[in-house]
C-alpha cells in the first residue's frame, strides 16, 4: 500500500514538462522503478527465499530432528484428541443444582 502510493506520488516526475523536466523524468524514472522493482522482490523473492532458507535449516542444523510437525512423535493425533475428550469440563445442569441432586 506504502509503495502503491509511493509509485502514484513521484509518477508526475516521470511525465514532467517544462523548465527542469529532464532532471524531474530521471529522478522519476529512478524513483518509481526502484518503488516497483522493491516490491517485485518482497512479494515473490522473499517467500521463496524464506522457504528455501528453512528447508536448508531442517536438513543441516538439526538433523535429528524431524522435519515435518507429527512426523516421528510419540503420540498420534487421534490419541491427543482423546486425551482432550477425557479431561472436559464438566457441563453444569442448572435444573439439578437446584433440586439439590
């Protein structure tokens, strides 16, 4: 949004006419690619290079260590969701409490 803005900002540099245009029209130039070209990068270079980075991070700095969340562990999903189930709370029955049960 900042670099949307940023770029539709200095875009009047880019087609200036008059006295100084041709100084205006470099600084533009320079200005609204490098806004563009900025963002390019942080949109699709820095994901990829994030995923990349931790895939090499998992295979070299912990090798022991499983790669993927559950692969490997001592307990199964199926067996974290009953332990869940078996230590609910108890559900409060208004009618009994006030019958004294």
């Amino acid at each position: 949004m900042t670099a949307l803005a940023g770029i539709l900002g200095f875009y009047p540099l880019v087609v200036a006419s008059g006295a100084g245009a041709m100084s205006r029209w470099a600084l533009g130039t320079a200005l609204v690619g490098g806004y563009t070209f900025s963002t390019i990068l942080s949109l699709f270079l820095v994901p990829v290079l994030y995923v990349v980075i931790k895939n090499l991070e998992d295979r070299f700095l912990r090798p022991g260590r499983p790669s993927k969340p559950g692969a490997g562990g001592d307990e199964s999903p199926t067996q974290s969701t009953q332990n869940q189930e078996e230590v609910a709370a108890p559900t409060f029955n208004s009618k009994a409490s006030l019958q004294g049960e």
